[in-house]
C-alpha cells in the first residue's frame, strides 16, 4: 500500500477496502477477466478532498492500470454482501477523466452519508451510520454491449433459470432505470433460450459467452449471483459480482395457483410508481364500488358477500405499480348473469382487452349450460335487464340524487378542514366513504349506458350509413359545450387572451409568479374562478401523492404564458352530424327518427360520463385534504417526520393509529421501511403490461413469467390505431412522456403512452392527438371531439416507433398515422 491506494491484489479484505472491491480482487485471483483498478482507503479522504499523501499515491499508482477514462465506484464494507447488497445506494460515475478524478471521488466518498442509505440500513437493522466508502478506480470498458445478469431468477425465485438484461453501450442507464434493454430467460441446465427478442443487442455467440460466465461465476462464488458485465468488441469482462439477496428456494409445498396480474387499462389512471397510501384508497373504492355494480346488475347478496375474497382483490401492486388483479375480474364476471351464455361478448363489453390462458379460463365460473338450467340463465339475464331498464328510466333523478349527496359530503370548505383534529379528520374520511363510495350508484348506472348508447349507436349508424356514419357519429358527439373536461382549454384560451401583448405579465406567468398574475385584475379573477373549480385536476389526479394546482399552480400559469403566446387555431369541426343523417336517411323516416333517438341518448351518457368522472376529481381532492391534514399534525406530534410521509402509510394504518386499531404505533419505521422500498422500485424500470406469478402472488414464491410484447417492424412507414375525432394534421410529433416537465408547442403533434384529464393545458396546444392506450370512450378521445382536434387512440407502441420531432400525418376518422416519408 502506497499514500492510502491499494492495489487489486492488495484489496481482499472487506473491512479495508470494502465489499465490492474485496470481491473484484478475489475474481481476479480465480482468473476472470475484470478490468485493472485500484482501491482509495476512505481515510484518504477529507470533506474537503484527497489529502496530499493521497493525490500522490493516485498519480503514482494510476499508470498501472492503463490511461483513462475511469470509472469510479464505491465500495462500502457491507456493501455487495449475501444480505445487504446496497444496491443503488452509493453514487457511481463513469467515463471520468484523470484531472476529474480527485473531485469524482470526493462525490463518491460523500454518497456515504445520504438520507436515502440511512433509511436503507434502517429499514434492515443496520446501524444508519455506515461510515464512508472505500474508492474503486478502474478503467472505463469502451461498451458495445454491457448489461447485468442473474444465475437464478431473482423474482420467481427458481434456481434453474439465467435471467440477462443487456442494452448496447455502457450498462449505466439499464442499472439505473433509465432506459429499457433486452431481457433473456436461459435455461441454466442446457444453455437454451427459453425468452428474449429474436434480433436484439446480443448474438447466439454472446449469449453462448455470457451463459459460461454466468456458470463459472456461480460456482466460484459458491451462491446464487448478481452479475454486471460488459463487451469490449468480442472481448467479455466481469465488472462485479454479488450474492442476490432476495429469497430463491426450492419449495416444499409446490403451489400451482396461477394470479395474472394486468395494467392495460389502469395504467391511464395510476400511472408509475403509486404510493401506499393511494393503493390502498384505491383497492378499498374498487371493492365498494364493483360490489354495488354487480348487485345492480342482479346478483344476489349472498353471492357478492360469498365472493368478498374477489372483490377485495380486484386490484394489485407489483414493485410500486398498479395492477388489475385480472383472474378475479373475470370471477367477478363469472358472477353476472349470461356469463355462461355468451362468455366472449361480456368479455368484449367489459373491455377485457386480453384473454386469460384458456387453462385459467375454463376454471371460472360454471360451464356451458344446458336444459332447465339454461332456461334459469335466462331468466336471470331477464330480470337483470329489466332492472337495468328501470335503471335507465330514473337515471336522471339518480344522477341528481347522486350530486345532491356529493354536495352535501364536500360542504365542508378547505380551510375548515386545515383546523379540525384529528378525531374529526377521521370522521370526515369516514363520511367519504360511506356517503360517496359505498353508494356509487350514478355513475356505475350511467357509464354501464354509455357504453351500450356508444357502441349501439355507432353500430347503427355505419350499418345505415354506410362509410360515412363514423364521420356523422363523431360530428354529433363534439360541440356540446357542457362537458366540463374541455372547459379548462376554454378558460385558458381566454386567459391567453388577456395576458397577450403584455410581455412582463407573461414572463412572470412563465416564472410561475401567480402573485404578478393576479396583479392584473381581469386575469387575476379570471385566475381564481378557474382554481376554485379546477384545483384538483392536475397530472396523475387520481394518485393522492400528486401536487395540485393549489399546491403548486405553476403548470396552469405556464399554460395561459403559452396560450398568450401562441394563440391557439380554431380546428375545423366536422360537418353538421344531423344534417348528413338527415340528407342520407330523408327517405326513410322511422330509421332517422331511431337514429336521432340513439345518438341523443349516446349524446347525453357521453356528456354525464365525462362530467361524473369530474366529480370523481372532486372527491379525491377532498379526501386528500383530509389526509394531507392529517400527514401535517402527525409530523407535528412527532408520529411521522414529513408531512408527505403520509403518503407511505396505508388508510386502516392512518386510521387505526387515530382511531386505536392500529396494530403498531411505531408510523416512523413503517415509513422508513415504504422510504427504501419505494426508493429501490424508483430505480427499477417499470414492470411489463401482463405479469403471471405461480404460488403466493405477493411473493413470487415459484415463479414469475412476463407478456412477451409483439415485436413490430419499427422501419413502417404507417400504422393504424383508432380514429375518434374526425380531421386530418400533418405537423411535427412531439412525444410527452410527463407534461410537467415537458412542453408542447402550439401547432405540434402530441403523441403519448397514456393521457389523463390533467394534460388539458397540453390538449390545446396540440394540432392533433395520438395516444398508445385508450378506446373511443377514453377522456382523450371524448375532449378531441368536443375542442374539435383530430385524434387517434390505441397506437399500439407509439412512441417506440414514433421518433420525437419528425414530421406524421394524422387521420382522425380513419385512424391512420403516416410518417412523412410514407
């Protein structure tokens, strides 16, 4: 050892050079190919840099392994160990130059005192204090393909299976999270790929390589391992090597039950990682609310109180994210009467967009029936239909009877909420639940109609009208002018309006300065009217985490500072709907009056869905003022630390420490443990669309299977979605992956994965809509008609496809979109 520096073969015991480094020196002594470094002792180090004899001894020992760039890791003495990996915890840096690396280092000695690894070793029994990490520099591998790989599956736990995750270059953004890269399943017996893209970033030769690595490493290592790697040409190099820490066994109890877990159509509403606290607002909603559904539609109460165990896990969480529990939707559906009739058709209706293994299938519900029995289906399906006319027939007294008691159950006015103790914020949440939630009857009622009224009526018209009644059903549906989801592009058109020609007003609007905002007086109430109806939509409404516009109203001041700017184009609206009906029915009398009939009905569901679903809005704003006040007085009863700690303890954890139920009084430790969970799943790229698990769902005790994606030829030149808002744009596409944090110009092309009502401020910039989910009844496809954009929904893999900035052409009526050189 020379000034604080050691050398690879110097860094074998842990408690000096730390776990990483230690297990780097002991891959080099058994002859794996790892690329040369050094090790910096900790005590080398000062808060205010590499001390004197330090810098000397790097500058000695650097040309020994070879000239930079340089990666620079840390290397903790508990880090990379058979129960603690740390990973994620300390800073890494890479492609660093040799004048950079005393300050480089410097970065990585201080990533051992951050508040992110205290809660990562308290959430594990570890002493929070860990004391600074040892210094690995080793040089750079110049990556034409780098990843990291598994020798078990580390999610399904089963031993006879190499996972690799690879992406071409330096591995850095796989490890972290920011980018996607190719997963490969190998059968670790044989050396067969059982998964993985047929022409991804890794060769057969490549896997052939890796696979041995994978082998060797394990049975040096003597346990199952966590490996990074990297290609420098065809040359393969070792970068680490650590035991996995999550459980792997070989069951005892072998456990065959399959869940299926779905986020094809939730993902619109909670989007990424969702916090404890609304997951569990959410399941409890989803179990009151589909219980009344189903009793709606005639099933008998014993059965829905028989069936608790389903509804109460209609929905699940895989690593942070929300899923459909879909095995239990399709037994909820089981439940309805003709399931067993027409199983395919309800499946349809009920958007089920992918059909269970038929296996799983045939499990649910009863079988195909014959006889008396078929007669007793029948008259279920009977009676069930005259309920749901009765329904239909008081849906309006319903609806009103509905907002009568939202009105009553919001009475209670933000600042009153703000004073309460909270005893009474309990009991205000309490209210919640049974005034609202548990009688969800309006807008189960009416969103079941609107998509019979929908569909029937677009069926109606293109069997009557031939080519053109998609065009007439898209035109009848927009310009209703009180469907409140297009009302906030409205308000801020018009408070663009005022703010035009007044630079300074929009700069501050820009600046998010809404005292400067205010300060003009038309603005400043047109300002407030718009924030005391509209405070509650923002992004993500729906996650009770989510920073409102008043929180935060920044996002609607840079919206009208755009709208100033760039006053918005007036879309051309399709032709007068009924006109065309009239002109091709004229000769045919009853048929135009059943169709004016169904499209008014259609009309009339579409527009109560939309506004039913903004009260919805409203409803989640209150409940998270109640349990935002109730986060502020734990923090200052020193329960929790933050206020937004909140957001990391479940509602019957909230409630049973107010209430007495609770089963810990300990909240803190709870939320250091949800901090480091939720931490680890931030670095993690989301998981696929459809995840299968056999055994314990929440555990992944025998195994964890992926949807393989189809693979689409990215080199097309024009793809078809849906058309559901008639015009044809062709403009340049900007992708928005989070409109809070990025922008779209006026004129542009917006293409996204997924929209909620909180993007309206980027909808009326846009010239043209084109989203990867949705349907024809989704919210970015009801308010493309109603502000007269053309629109497309369910691109599948849009913005895979779609590059940012290039120009498309946009059909809205045909679905199609066409890149500019096709």
């Amino acid at each position: 050892m020379s000034g604080f520096i050691l050398q690879a073969h110097e860094a074998g015991d842990p408690a000096a050079a730390g776990g990483k480094a230690a297990a780097l020196s002991a891959l080099i002594q058994a002859g794996f190919d790892v690329p040369p470094f050094l090790v910096i002792l900790p005590e080398g180090v000062s808060a205010r840099g590499l001390k004197a004899e330090t810098r000397k001894g790097l500058q000695a020992a650097l040309p020994g392994i070879g000239p930079g760039p340089f990666a620079v890791r840390s290397s903790g003495r508990e880090e990379d160990g058979a129960s603690h990996s740390h990973a994620g915890q300390f800073l890494s840096l890479l492609d660093v130059a040799e004048p950079e690396l005393a300050a480089a280092a410097l970065k990585v000695w201080r990533s051992g005192s951050t508040d992110s690894l205290k809660a990562y070793r308290a959430s594990r029994g570890l002493d929070p204090a860990s004391g600074a990490p040892a210094i690995i520099v080793q040089r750079l591998v110049k990556a034409r393909a780098a990843g990291v790989a598994f020798s078990a599956d580390p999610v399904g736990g089963r031993r006879n299976r190499f996972v690799i995750s690879a992406i071409a270059g330096l591995g850095d953004k796989l490890v972290g999270g920011e980018a996607d890269g190719d997963d490969y399943v190998i059968d670790a017996a044989t050396g067969t790929m059982l998964e993985g893209p047929r022409d991804g970033v890794l060769g057969t030769t490549d896997i052939a390589a890796l696979t041995g690595l994978i082998a060797r490493v394990a049975a040096a290592r003597g346990s199952a391992q966590d490996i990074e790697w990297s290609f420098e040409g065809d040359r393969l190099f070792l970068l680490q090597a650590r035991p996995i820490t999550t459980q792997l066994r070989d069951p005892a109890w072998p456990d065959p039950t399959v869940t299926i877990f779905d986020n094809s159509n939730i993902v619109e509403s909670y989007p990424g990682l969702v916090s404890p606290l609304t997951y569990s607002f959410a399941q409890y909603a989803y179990a009151r609310v589909y219980r009344r559904f189903v009793a709606l539609l005639g099933v008998a109460p014993v059965r829905i109180a028989e069936s608790a165990p389903i509804f109460d896990n209609m929905l699940g969480r895989v690593d942070g994210r929300v899923y459909y529990n879909l095995v239990n939707w399709y037994r909820a559906l089981a439940l309805l009467p003709g399931f067993s009739l027409n199983r395919a058709h309800m499946e349809t209706m009920m958007g089920v967009s992918e059909p269970l293994p038929a296996a799983i299938s045939a499990s649910i519900g009863p079988g195909p029936v014959r006889g008396f029995a078929r007669a007793v289906e029948y008259a279920r399906m009977g009676r069930a239909g005259l309920g749901l006319v009765f329904e239909a027939l008081r849906l309006t007294r319903t609806i009103r009877g509905f907002y009568i008691r939202l009105n009553g159950a919001l009475r209670v006015k933000p600042d009153a909420i703000a004073a309460m103790p909270l005893s009474a914020l309990a009991t205000e949440y309490r209210t919640i639940e049974a005034g609202l939630l548990d009688r969800w009857d309006a807008p189960l009622v009416n969103d079941f109609l609107c998509m019979i009224a929908f569909g029937a009526s677009r069926k109606l018209l293109e069997r009557w009208c031939g080519p053109d009644g998609v065009e007439i059903h898209n035109a009848v549906m927009i310009g209703q002018g009180d469907i409140v989801s297009a009302e906030p592009a409205r308000r801020i058109a018009t408070m663009g309006a005022l703010a035009a020609g007044k630079p300074q007003l929009i700069e501050a609007l820009q600046r998010g300065d809404l005292t400067a905002g205010k300060a003009d007086a038309a603005l400043g109430r047109e300002i407030d009217a718009y924030l005391a109806k509209f405070s509650d939509r923002c992004t993500e409404e729906l996650k009770l985490e989510s920073i409102t516009l008043d929180q935060d109203p920044a996002p609607l001041l840079a919206a009208i500072a755009a709208a100033a700017l760039t006053p918005r184009a007036a879309h051309g609206r399709s032709a007068d709907g009924t006109a065309a009906l009239d002109r091709i029915l004229g000769d045919r009398p009853i048929r135009r009056r059943i169709a004016r009939l169904m499209l008014g009905w259609a009309r009339d569901r579409v527009r109560d869905r939309e506004n039913l679903r903004f009260e919805r809005t409203r409803i989640f704003g209150h409940a998270r003022r109640v349990l935002v006040a109730m986060g502020r007085q734990l923090a200052a009863l020193d329960a929790i630390d933050a206020p937004r700690d909140v957001f990391l303890l479940t509602v019957p954890e909230l409630l049973g420490a107010i209430e007495g139920f609770g089963t810990t009084a300990d909240l803190k430790g709870l939320v250091t443990i949800r901090k480091a969970e939720m931490a680890r799943a931030t670095e993690r790229p989301d998981p696929p669309e459809r995840v299968t698990v056999t055994g314990a769902a929440g555990l992944g005790s025998e195994g964890v299977t992926v949807l393989e994606p189809t693979l689409t030829d990215a080199s097309e030149t024009v793809r078809k979605g849906t058309g559901c808002s008639a015009g044809t744009v062709r403009a340049r596409a900007r992708l928005i992956r989070d409109p809070r944090r990025e922008a779209l110009v006026q004129g542009e092309i917006l293409v996204a994965r997924h929209t909620d009502p909180g993007w309206i401020a980027v909808f009326s910039n846009a010239s043209a809509i084109v989203v990867e989910r949705g349907s024809l009844l989704s919210h970015s496809a009801i308010v493309a008609r109603e502000m007269g954009i053309p629109c497309v929904v369910g691109l599948k893999g849009a913005l895979d496809w779609i590059v940012d900035g290039e120009m498309i052409s946009v059909d809205g009526a045909s679905g199609e979109v066409r890149k500019a050189d096709g």
